[in-house]
C-alpha cells in the first residue's frame, strides 16, 4: 500500500511539472506569433524637410536655413516617432550624416507640432513599405552623387544640405519629383525651395503620388 501510494503522488507530481511546462510552452509561442503582427503594422514614411533662415532671405553662415531627409515609423500604436535621418554638414566631409544631432531634434520637433523656422518650413511625405525603408537605410541615401560639401554647391559632386536633400528625394522618388537646387541661376535658397515644395503640396496634397504605400 505504501508503495503504492507512493507511485500515486509521484504521477500526480509529474503531471503538475508536464502542465507547467505546456503552460510556459504556450505563452512562449504565443509571444513569437505576435512579432510577425507588429511587423505587418509599422507603417513607414520618408520625408524631405527644408527651413527658411530664421531672419533673412539672404543666406548667412550662422543663419543658412536648411534641407534633410528623414524615415519616420508608426508601430501600429498611433504614434509616429523618426526612425532614421540624412543630411549634408559642413563635417560630413565625403558621407552623408546619418541621425546627426540638429536633424534628428529638428524631426522630432516636426513631429511634436512644432515649428522649424519663424520664416517658414516645408515637409513633403511619400508613403513607402518596409522594403523600400531597408533598401534607404542599407545604402540608397548615399546615391545622391555628394562626395563633397560646398556651401554653394549644385555642380558636379560638390553639395550643401539642399543639393543634397533635393537630389536624394529625386532619386527616392523615381524621379517623379524634381526640386533639385539649380546651380547659376536664383533657385539656390532655402527661400526658394520652401516656396517650391509647399506649392506642389498646395497643387497634389502632402503626399507623393496622391498617397499610395511605394513597396
């Protein structure tokens, strides 16, 4: 009988630990299935920015305005927060400034409903998939043709930040769109860019090709 008793509380022990480890089985697998779910729910978008001077039409060093490219993400919570941006400084030398300081604030700022210029700003948006972010975040902000930074550049591969935030949102866009900087004539502001960019949201909305998703 004892034997007996004893084998009885020894099965009932190994079924607890069996069902303890289906239950933590369980909610293990669970925890995978629900991964796949909020990478089919981020939503991705790419953006030029451009910002007027903050105090005059005419460029000064310290009072330039400026141009940048940023890759903002929403994780299906309602809640839009930059994932990657790309800009041209004096400091870049040959490469891109990828999350440099002043364009990562100055999207989170945009985001948050602040201004980015007393004078005026302009942001264009294009809706894209997860694909196309990757194929901008492994490489494709480099083919803007900049090897250089210039403060008054449009030629050749010598850039400023509106040289190259305009030619990288050709190239983005499958030359769609044009608000490339025209070297020698007077299209070389910020003023100007502004002016041009919040004139093509005026005419088709906020959102490159009427915002269809570009996987």
């Amino acid at each position: 009988m004892l034997i007996k008793q004893s084998n009885n509380n020894e099965r009932y022990r190994m079924k607890k630990v069996f069902n303890s480890l289906v239950g933590v089985t369980t909610l293990f697998l669970a925890s995978l299935l629900v991964t796949p779910t909020q990478a089919q729910n981020t939503q991705y978008e790419v953006l030029i920015f451009a910002r007027k001077p903050e105090n005059s039409s005419i460029p000064l060093p310290t009072d330039a305005g400026h141009a940048w490219i940023a890759i903002i993400r929403n994780d299906g919570n309602g809640q839009w927060q930059t994932d990657a941006t790309y800009g041209f400084w004096p400091e870049s030398r040959n490469e891109p400034s990828v999350n440099q300081g002043t364009d990562f604030d100055h999207t989170n700022r945009y985001l948050r409903g602040q201004p980015l210029s007393r004078r005026g700003q302009a942001v264009r948006k294009a809706k894209i998939g997860p694909n196309r972010a990757n194929w901008i975040k492994n490489g494709a902000y480099r083919e803007a043709g900049c090897a250089n930074y210039q403060a008054f550049g449009g030629t050749g591969t010598s850039c400023n930040c509106a040289d190259y935030a305009t030619r990288l949102w050709w190239v983005l866009t499958a030359r769609r769109e044009d608000f490339r900087i025209r070297a020698l004539t007077p299209n070389l502001t910020l003023d100007y860019l502004v002016d041009k960019i919040n004139g093509e949201n005026r005419a088709t909305g906020d959102f490159l090709d009427s915002g269809r998703t570009w996987e």
